[in-house]
C-alpha cells in the first residue's frame, strides 16, 4: 500500500470518503492533516451511513489507528459529539484516536465572526460552511490562536479564552452581532477537553515512530484542489492547504516519506458555495438533484453541478503530483446522452489550456467541449471494469488521457462493492 496521499481534484465532495474507505483496508494509519468539520465524508458500510467531519474514515475498519493531525482545526465540543454519536452505533473509539496536542482550536466567537462576515452586504459572500474555519485559521496565522495543548491546561485555556472573548466580543458588538457569554462557554469548553483529554498527543512523535516500524499510513484529504486558500479560486477558497503538500505540514511527516499521490476526480463537476465553475449546467444539476444526488453532507446545501473540467483537472494533476486517479460517481451519468468534456477555456478570444489565476477572470472563462456518446443504462451493478459498456469505458480512459494519471479505480455506487479496480 505505501504511504499514501489522497486528494479531491475538484472543488470538493469528490467522493473521497468512499475512496478512502477502500484505501483504508489496506493503511495501518489514517491521518487528516488539514481542514475542520466544514468537511462531510461520506461512508457506507454494512448498509449503514455514517458522516465523519473531523474523525479519519479508517475509523470505521477494526484495528486501525486514527490520528487528527496539526494542521486540523478542532472544534471541540463538535469533535466530542462526533465521538459520542459514532459509540452509540457501536463503533469502538479509543486507543484507536490521537488528537494532535498542536492543532488549534475552534471556537464559538470563530462560528460567531464567519457568520457575521458572510452577512455583512459590504462583504463579498463567499458561501462558507458557517463553521468557523476562517476566522479560526486567521488566528493561528495571526499567531493568537488556542491549542488542544492550552485546552489540556484548564487555567491557562480560561485566561487565555477571557482575553481572546474580550476581543472578540467587541468585534461582534461592532458588527451588530450579540456577544458571547464567557462563563457557559468556558464551562463547555473545558468539559469537552475533559473528555478529550485521553486522546491527546504529539502525533507527530507518534506518526515518526510508526513510520520507522514500518506502518503505512493514509493521509486523508478534505475539500478539494480549488479550494485551497494557495492554489484554489481565491477568495472563493477555505483556508487551508488541500493540496498534497498540507499532508506534510500538517503533520509533521516530511516530503520524502510520501510514496504516492492518489486523486480522486468525480465523473462530472460539482461545487459548494461561490466562485467560478465554467462548465456549470442547470441541467445536470437538475437531473442529479432528481435522482437524490449532489446534497452536501455538512449543511444539506444543493451543490451547484457540470461537466467535467479536464483544464481544472489537469492542473490539479500537476499541483498534487497525482500518480494514481480514482474516478467516482461515475453512475450519476448513466442517464446523459451525449456527456460533455471540457478541453479548453475561451476567454477573451484566446484559448487557455491552464485556468487563469485570477477567479474573476476564471469565471468568464468560456469552456470548450468535446462530446461523447453515453451509455443510456444503469452501471451500478457491474463488478468488473471489463463488463462496463463500451461508452463509459471509453469515457473514463478519456478522462485519464486528458488529465496525465493512471487510471486505477473506478466508483460506481456509495457501498465498499461497487468499486472497480484496473
Ligand atoms: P469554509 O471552509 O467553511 O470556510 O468554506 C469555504 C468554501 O469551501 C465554501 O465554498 C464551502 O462550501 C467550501 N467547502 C468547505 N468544506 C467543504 C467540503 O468539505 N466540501 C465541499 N466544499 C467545502
């Protein structure tokens, strides 16, 4: 299996909770290294449908290590609510979780200023998941965040939260918003560090000395590529790295311990909140609306949907170093006929075949297509790469052509079996 990680190649809710599923089978450990619980990742085992935001997916599998990386930002209350919601349904968390003692924490003034700040008309909406995300890497940037290190320090966590509610409060009171009540919160906060305490650690000893045994690890990424607050459409972006190098800084694990990138690309294009998305169509979005699909699994938010982007792509191949493609969703176009592969964009009278980096210019971008014929039949049965029809065998080794990886996997439904490996 190798150390190996895992990165949406779009904007997000590429199916990666699925594909990590899968991987996980064969890791020893499971990291997320960066993000929050802004992330939903989606998981069906035995029948049964579980959403993980801040726990690793590995979770799920017996006798695999869970580890919550530096880089994660930590709601507490959040996380602890997590953990108790997957022990009620039999799921075992104990030795199995290690929470990094160096991630930094999110917390309800951080909640309170991310909703404030996508109301307020002056401010261009981003369409953030409401949990806090920015404003909490905002302070570890700004060097005035809290650690799961001061949570585990119950006297120096209060004053340090007294001051950091102080400001905030007046932050919020500025912007119209009610401030926040320090003694409720203080309270909440510490019993959650109670309860996470056991789980706390330096993950990143841990993961070294894991590594010299010989472990192989999962990093599990969240959101996708262009959401990266480097390399996404920004602003329209999250705030942290979701590109392969955040599995090495928010972990601790360097460069050279990594073996492979997988990407995980879905067979069209989706995307959560604003910002640009050339091949955008209604009437995709329609149908796969119609057919259930393309809900977002932390809000329930109709995800705007299109074709798929091989500009996008491609440049996320480069960025990622992505050497192995998983494909998913690819059941959600059973029903197109003809599908639709953007190649290039037009913007301006030109011919662009990386995306420009600025995401107004990106938005105007015209997407130019090649169609292919579909292949009108449900595939969510088929087992095995060579009883796909001859079209969406076609469609998929077109996609891998387009975008540089080897194509290895392919998903055709939510469950573990309706995986198909090349
Ligand atoms: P934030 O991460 O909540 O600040 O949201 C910033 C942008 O990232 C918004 O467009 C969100 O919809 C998007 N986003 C954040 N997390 C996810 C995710 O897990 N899947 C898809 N989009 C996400």
């Amino acid at each position: 299996m190798a150390n190996t990680i895992l990165v949406g190649a779009q904007w997000g809710d590429e199916g990666k909770g699925k594909i990590i599923d899968v991987l996980t089978g064969k890791a020893d450990i499971v990291v997320r290294s960066q993000g929050g619980n802004n992330a939903g990742h989606t998981v069906i085992q035995g029948g049964r449908k579980y959403i993980l935001h801040l726990i690793p997916s590995g979770i799920l599998r017996r006798g695999k290590i869970c580890v919550i990386g530096n880089g994660v930002v930590i709601d507490p209350v959040a996380l602890v609510a997590e953990i108790e919601g997957l022990r009620k349904v039999g799921i075992e968390i104990g030795k199995n979780l290690l929470i990094s003692d160096c991630a930094h924490l999110v917390l309800p003034y951080h909640r309170a200023l991310d909703e404030q700040r996508e109301l307020r008309k002056d401010h261009a909406k981003i369409g953030t998941t409401k949990r806090g995300i920015g404003p909490a890497y905002g302070d570890k940037a700004a060097r005035t965040g809290l650690r799961m290190a001061d949570l585990m320090q119950p006297d120096v966590f209060t004053k340090k939260l007294q001051a950091k509610m102080r400001e905030n409060n007046s932050i919020l009171k500025a912007l119209g918003a009610r401030p926040i009540s320090f003694t409720k919160v203080n309270e909440d906060l510490l019993a959650a560090g109670e309860k996470l305490r056991p789980f706390v650690a330096n993950t990143v000893v841990y993961l070294h000395r894991a590594l010299q045994k010989g472990k192989e690890v999962l990093f599990e990424g969240a959101q996708g590529t262009f959401l990266d607050i480097d390399h996404g459409t920004y602003p329209y972006v999250t705030s942290s790295n979701t590109t392969a190098g955040g599995a090495c800084t928010g972990t601790g694990v360097p460069p050279h311990r990594m073996d492979r990138v997988v990407g995980v690309m879905k067979a069209y294009t989706t995307r959560v909140g604003e910002g640009a998305l050339p091949t955008e169509d209604p009437a995709i979005a329609g149908m796969l609306h119609e057919m259930g699909r393309e809900f977002g699994a932390t809000t329930g938010r109709a995800r705007r949907c299109g074709w798929f982007d091989a500009v996008a792509t491609r440049y996320a191949t480069m960025i990622n170093g992505i050497d192995e493609l998983a494909i998913t969703n690819l059941d959600g176009l059973d029903r197109l006929d003809p599908i639709k592969i953007c190649v290039a964009y037009r913007l301006n009278g030109e011919i662009l075949e990386v995306p420009p980096s600025d995401a107004a210019q990106w938005k105007r971008c015209q997407p130019i297509y090649l169609e292919m014929p579909g292949w009108k039949r449900s595939i969510e049965k088929v087992k095995k790469f060579a009883n796909l029809p001859n079209e969406a065998k076609s469609y998929v080794r077109r996609i891998a052509e387009l975008t540089g990886p080897r194509l290895t996997m392919i998903s055709v439904g939510p469950a573990r079996g309706q995986t198909l490996f090349l």
